[in-house]
C-alpha cells in the first residue's frame, strides 16, 4: 500500500504506523484519516502483524489536532460529517482493534491528536509531551470522542477541566491523571513501547483479543460489560490457545500460542 502522509513499516511483529506532516505538527487532514483508516484496517487483518506502535514524525509533535483549516466555512451538517466519518473510520476502529495498538506520545497532542492517542489502547509519553483539548478555543467541542475517553481515563472532573479550560497538561500531570500508561526519556519512547508489545505477543492473541472487546463492552453500555465478559470467558474455553495455555502450566513450561485471534 502506498502512502503520503503516514508511514507504514513492519519490524518482525510489531507495525510501526507514522503521521509523516511534521511541517504541520502532524495535524490531521482528511488524506491523513484516510490513510490511517487504510493503514489500520490493513494491520488488524495482517496476520503477520502481532500488535502497532502509532506515533508522530520528529520530536515535537505527536499530533496537533485535526487540520484547522478544513474547517473554515463548514456548517452543521459539515461538522457533524466530519466527527461522524472520522469516529467511525478512523478511532473506532483503533480502540476496537483486536490487536494491541500503542501511542508513543512524542510531543503535542492536541485535540484530535490527543483523541487519536486515548483511542489507542496504551499510551506512553516522552517527558517533553504537551497533552490537551483546546477545541473551546476555537468555538468547538471535541469531535473525535474526546468528551468520552476523555472521560473515562481521568474521571469527571479532571476531563471538564481539561475541556473547559482548555489547558495543555505537561507529560507528568498526564501520568499523574492516568492519561497516559508511563513517561520515559524521548530516546525510551519507542523502545518502552516495544518493550510492553513484546510481552503482549507472547501472551495468547485470541485471549488479547477478547479482553480488549470486554473491556470496550462497558464502556460503551456499562450494563452489557459484565455480559460480555462472561460471554467472551467462555468463548475462550476449548480453544486452541486455552488448551495450550493449561497444558504448558500444567507441564511448567512456556506456552506457544498460534496466532489466531477469533
Ligand atoms: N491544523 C492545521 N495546521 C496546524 C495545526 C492544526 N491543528 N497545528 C499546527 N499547524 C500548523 C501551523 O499553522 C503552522 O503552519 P505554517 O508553518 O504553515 O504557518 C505549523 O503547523 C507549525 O505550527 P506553529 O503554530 O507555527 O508552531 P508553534 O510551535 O508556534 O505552536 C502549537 C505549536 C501546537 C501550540 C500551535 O501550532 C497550535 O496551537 N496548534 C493548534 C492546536 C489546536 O487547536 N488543535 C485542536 C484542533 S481541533
């Protein structure tokens, strides 16, 4: 697949997917979305691909939002295609991928870009990163399901806060808050997420996959979690990595998983 904004390449497991407009910190445009769209749609099919690492081109952005300049002029019905199209082609299926997909935070991310990073399923930040939804300033509101996953990291009123101030929040208070998983050096950034992807492949992908959807169930309808938790536990039952998984316990030794996932 070709592509002009982002850059794709595959190292052993791990997909390195990089938003390559560093002249404009990396801001979303509509080409970017698509490729991105394009770009993911292809990893969580990919069976070689075992898990993503998602970050931004140079050292001082990771995203600065969506690109400001496609919204001049639009109306009611432009904003809401945007939000609709991009929740639906690009962030939702990064947080409801069946592989785990990692945002190393590099710099700014700023409304869609911070939106793109809670997307994702884990989040590491380089001490230089700079983190907030500054949409009020503008006019607007977070588009790209901010108001939500804001929410859902860092509770009520921090995520009010940080919206209605608008205020960026240094690496730090982002770790403090539970916004992002671990802040390391920028030369860490990468390895760090590595590091956490590496162990995630050598757990069972199928059961990955289906805690990932579990955990997701309650977020979007908190009565179905607990359903779909049980569901998904005993889906696990009898599957090729279960039997696995006990048998290599059972005889104290390291399991070997397939790669399946469903
Ligand atoms: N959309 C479109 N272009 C953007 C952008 C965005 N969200 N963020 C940055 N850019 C562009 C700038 O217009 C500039 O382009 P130019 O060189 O052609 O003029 C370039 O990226 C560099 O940005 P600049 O503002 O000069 O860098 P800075 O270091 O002075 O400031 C920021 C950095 C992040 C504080 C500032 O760029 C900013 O506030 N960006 C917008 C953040 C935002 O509101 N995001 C939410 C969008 S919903």
């Amino acid at each position: 697949m070709e592509f002009e904004h982002i850059k794709v390449e595959t190292i052993g497991r791990i997909q390195y997917i990089t938003i390559d407009r560093e002249k404009k910190l990396n801001a979303l445009n509509r080409f970017t979305l698509a490729e991105l769209h394009d770009a993911f749609t292809a990893a969580f099919k990919d069976p070689a691909v075992g898990g993503i690492i998602l970050t931004g081109k140079g050292t001082k952005a990771f995203v600065a939002g969506a690109d400001i300049v496609e919204f001049d002029g639009l109306g009611y019905e432009g904003g809401k295609e945007i939000a609709l199209r991009g929740q639906s082609t690009v962030f939702d299926i990064i947080a409801n991928g069946k592989k785990p997909v990692i945002a190393a935070v590099n710099g700014f991310a700023l409304g869609g870009g911070l939106e793109l990073a809670m997307a994702c399923h884990i989040r590491i930040a380089s001490e230089n990163a700079k983190m907030g939804l500054p949409e009020v300033t503008l006019g607007l509101i977070p588009g790209y399901g901010g108001t939500q996953r804001l929410t859902q990291l860092v509770g009520r009123g921090k995520a009010l806060e940080m919206i209605l101030t608008a205020d960026m929040i240094s690496a730090a208070e982002a770790l403090q808050l539970g916004l992002v998983n671990h802040v390391v050096f920028a030369d860490d950034l990468i390895p760090k997420a590595e590091e956490i992807i590496n162990k995630i492949l050598t757990r069972s992908p199928m059961a990955v996959a289906a805690a990932i959807r579990a955990v997701n169930a309650g977020l979007v309808d908190p009565g179905n979690g607990y359903n779909t938790e049980i569901e998904e536990f005993g889906k696990c039952f009898g599957t090729p990595d279960f039997i696995e998984g006990v048998s290599a316990f059972m005889e104290k030794r390291q399991p070997n998983f397939s790669t399946q996932r469903d």
